[in-house]
C-alpha cells in the first residue's frame, strides 16, 4: 500500500472567524504535508438555479497515524494536483488498522 501512496496532499485548516453579518473571506492555514494513494471514484452533474455543477469525487488513502495526528474533519480540505478538495467524510477505522479512507469532492459551478 505505501508504494501507492504518491499523492502529496496538504492539509488545511478554516482559521476565519467569519460572523453572520460579515462580508470576511474564508482564512485557511496549512496543517500538515503528507502521502496519500488518491483515487477518483465518480463523476456527476447536476443543475441547480441554471447553473451546472460537475462534481469528481476522490478516495484519499492515507496513514491512520496521520489522521489522528492533525485529528482530521469534514471541516478540512485537501489541496492535491492543483486542485481543492472538500472533505466529506473521514472513515475513522477500528483499533489497529493502519490506513484510514477519506472520501473527498472537488467541484466547479459555471
């Protein structure tokens, strides 16, 4: 598995303190550097308000260790080939396991 893991993928973290009244923009800071395997799992469309949205979904495969370290969230995202990623879900493995799954989306809206 770590002969797959060629993905260099940086963490990072929402540091903004954004009120409901505010017109701030996002602040994300940099967690962490780490390898991981990345594999695309779909492609979608759909349309909302005339608008097309084509969403790619990623598999992010990683050390447990890793995961645990920087105690990674669906509030995170992951920056890989160019491209942000959005968390969507961490799959928080059993007791022992070495690799944990993170189930990513990066999207466009034209």
């Amino acid at each position: 598995m770590s002969s797959r893991m060629r993905g260099v993928c940086t963490l990072q973290r929402d540091t903004s303190d954004i009120g409901i009244d505010s017109d701030e923009a996002q602040a994300w800071t940099t967690v962490a550097t780490f390898r991981a395997e990345v594999r695309p799992l779909r492609f979608s469309e759909s349309e909302r308000e005339g608008a097309v949205r084509a969403v790619q979904g990623y598999l992010l495969v990683l050390h447990t260790s890793t995961v645990r370290a920087h105690t990674i969230t669906a509030a995170d995202r992951v920056l890989w080939n160019g491209r942000t990623l959005n968390i969507r879900e961490v799959r928080d493995p059993d007791p022992g396991v070495r690799f944990t799954e993170i189930i990513a989306e990066s999207g466009v809206t034209q």
